[in-house]
C-alpha cells in the first residue's frame, strides 16, 4: 500500500467529493435535531413533547429494512448509486420546504408526519451516500476521506443551526424552512455532475442475495463473539455525545441566549473548530491509525460533554458558549470522524450498502431512544445533572476500545510502517 503525504492526499478530488457528501447528508438531520426543536421551543411547545420528537429518527435506526432493495435495484437514470442520490435529494429539499407552512401549535401531529418523511428520505440518502464513498475512497484513505466527511456534514448544521436562527429574528417561520431546503441543491448539483464510484458494478441477482450475504459474510468474516464485540462497540460509543447534543439549542436558549447570539457565535466557533477538526484528524488518521484516533477523540469527546455541564452553571455567557461550541463540535466531530471511518473499514465493500447501513443504523438506536426521553430527564434533574449523566454513558462505549480496537493492534502497526516505509521510499 502507498502512503500519500498529507498534502497530497487531502488535495484531491476523492477528498472534494467527500467534503460536498458529508454537507449534503448532514444538513436535514440538523434540520429535524437543531431548526425543528429550535421551532418549536420558540412556538411554546414543551421540553417533553420535543424530546419525544426524537422518534421520527427511527428510519435512521431501521433503514438496513430497505438498503437492500438500494443495493439490488437500479433507477433508470443516472447509474446504481447516483438515481438513488438524485431522487432522494429531490424529495428531501421538498420536504423540508413543506415544513414551514405548518402552525406546530395547532397541527403538533401534521409536523411529526412532515419530519418523518423528512427523516426517511435523509436515512434513504445516507445510505446510499456512504456506500457511494465506500466504493470511491481506497483502504488508506478511508480515515482522512471520512474526516473530511463528517467535518462537513457538521458544518451543514450550521444552515439550520445558525443561519436559520438568524433569519428566524427577522422572517417568518415558512420562508427560514424554504432557504434552508434549497441548500439540498448543493447534493443535487454534485450527483449530477459526478460518475459512478464503479464503471462496471455488480449489484446483487436477487433480493435474497441482497438481504442475507452481507450479514453472513461479516459473521464468517469476523466470528461470532468478534462481531457481537463490535456490534456492541458501535452501540455505545457515540451514546452520551448523542444525548448530549440532543437538545442543545432549546437548552441555549434556556439559559437566554437570543436566536442571533446562539447563530452568530455557534457560527464562528464551529467553523474555526471545524476546520482544525479536519486538518487535525486528517493527520492522526494517517501518521496514527484508526484505533489510536479513537481513543484520542474519545476522550476529548468526553471532555466536551462536561463542557455543556459548565456552561449550565456558568449560565448565560456568550464567551464560554463559543468556548463549549468550539468543544463540542472539535470533539464530538473528531470522535464521529474516527468511528466512521472505523465501520467503513470494518464493512466489505462488496456489501456496501447493506453493511454501512446496517452498521450507522445500530449507532442510531441509542440516539433514537435515550435522546426521545431526554426532554423528561431534563425536567426531571435540571441541565447540570443531565450532563453528568451523559458523560457518564460514554464510559462503557471507551471500555469496549480495549477489545475492539486496542492501541497497540499488531496487524494495524504493522499496515501502517509498511505505509510509512512506502511513503519514505517515494
């Protein structure tokens, strides 16, 4: 395996396309997690009914049920992934504009139903998204390619997350939700102009090859208690930074920041902490390895949790909200980074799809179900105590790096002096 230098390997169009698919799968899952709670907070709707919001999430949790058919099937335009990639990006930018036109007050059920639909063609995109990147990016670049991926799938949050705040003080709700959706052109724009990942894909024959290989091959491939190991790692990881961020803006503006202090400031510090995301993970992901990445974000992932726990004593203080901003998105992205990476590299690309989806949909229980009773918990114990919480839940998630993904992996020191050996030999 050849070892490119950071610079070249981050300079070229793999890594540009990886950038435009992370921005165009995060945006409406930041719709439905930051604009939609955001909305409704501001509307009067209680902290209970938007924690239960969360459960329209389930078809980001379930959407393995349906990948097969994405895997078998080909559209009639535009190839076996890029039909996919344009029909959903269609129907998103849709749904998210229909949003707005909804009074939440009034028709509570009407928005459940929109967000829904909004969460089942974003899971549908995704799906296809990660399994089009599966098949772009070879082995070694998987870890700098799906840095890149997940910095700018959080950055897209920074549409609903920060612009539609802003233009939230000064427009109506309908014409924030349209601005927002005709961001989905960027994804469109990309399909159209991109080509397959494969010039000469073999999909699946039939269904029943669609549905059962995948899991048989990852079974035979890692062995039984190896993969009940890693399915049980991909469960917890991510849990407490997923509860933690469940409710980050509603809690912003407990504390009484204006919709213009939390975009502005969420802005600026997520975008410096962005970019040094990128460039940092960029660089351990190639000159460490995946495992040591994980366990390096890991902690800072933690870290960043009891961040929003200071920022809940220290109460309404914009310094120290940019200061958890920049934490939260540096950590909890960094640590997303890695352990995407982790579950691209643990999916045989041969069962893309299927695999990826079962994969990042196991990740998503937790966050479907701890983040739906959030909102109660909240209520219950108050932010501080919340926090701590969470933090607490990321521990077992840490533990389990020991078995999965130990620092000192021999085959994985082994691949990557051989990469450097390769590297200084060029």
């Amino acid at each position: 395996m050849q070892r490119q230098s950071f610079r070249d390997a981050i300079l070229n169009r793999r890594m540009l396309i990886c950038a435009f698919t992370g921005f165009t799968s995060g945006l409406p899952l930041y719709v439905l997690i930051q604009l939609v709670p955001a909305w409704l907070r501001a509307e009067g709707v209680g902290l209970a009914e938007i924690g239960f919001f969360a459960l329209i999430g389930f078809p980001y949790t379930w959407k393995f049920l349906w990948s097969p058919v994405m895997d078998r099937y080909t559209l009639p335009f535009l190839g076996r992934r890029r039909g996919w990639m344009l029909l959903t990006q269609v129907a998103l930018l849709v749904s998210i504009a229909a949003l707005g036109f909804v009074q939440p007050t009034l028709s509570i059920w009407v928005v459940a139903y929109l967000a829904a639909v909004v969460a089942f063609f974003s899971a549908s995109q995704d799906i296809v998204l990660d399994a089009f990147r599966r098949e772009l990016l070879p082995d070694h670049e998987l870890g700098l390619g799906n840095a890149i991926h997940v910095q700018t799938y959080r950055l897209a949050g920074l549409v609903p997350g920060s612009l539609a705040l802003i233009l939230a003080d000064r427009l109506p709700w309908h014409t924030v939700f349209m601005v927002v959706a005709t961001f989905m052109l960027v994804g469109i724009v990309l399909t159209l102009i991109i080509e397959e990942a494969i010039a000469d894909p073999h999909p699946p024959k039939t269904m029943r090859e669609a549905v059962i290989e995948p899991f048989r091959e990852f079974i035979q491939r890692k062995g039984l208690r190896s993969a009940l190991l890693i399915l049980s790692f991909m469960f917890l990881y991510k849990i407490g930074d997923n509860m933690a961020v469940a409710l980050s803006t509603p809690f912003y503006i407990d504390l009484g920041f204006s919709l213009t202090q939390i975009g502005t400031i969420a802005k600026f510090a997520s975008v410096v902490a962005a970019i040094v995301g990128v460039l940092a993970g960029g660089i351990i992901m190639i000159r460490l390895s995946i495992n040591r990445a994980l366990w390096i974000f890991g902690v800072v992932q933690v870290a960043s949790i009891l961040g929003f726990a200071l920022l809940a004593e220290a109460g309404n203080n914009p310094w120290m909200l940019g200061t958890v901003v920049a934490l939260e998105y540096l950590g909890v992205g960094l640590g997303t980074a890695a352990f995407t990476a982790f579950i691209a590299r643990t999916t045989n690309p041969a069962f893309a799809a299927t695999q990826f989806a079962l994969f990042s949909a196991l990740t998503a229980v937790p966050r479907t179900l701890a983040n739906a009773i959030t909102g109660l918990i909240v209520e219950h114990v108050g932010w501080t105590q919340f926090f701590i919480i969470c933090t607490l839940l990321a521990i077992p998630g840490m533990l389990l790096l020991l078995k999965v993904a130990p620092w000192n992996d021999a085959d994985e020191q082994r691949v990557f002096r051989k990469a450097n050996e390769s590297s200084h030999d060029a």
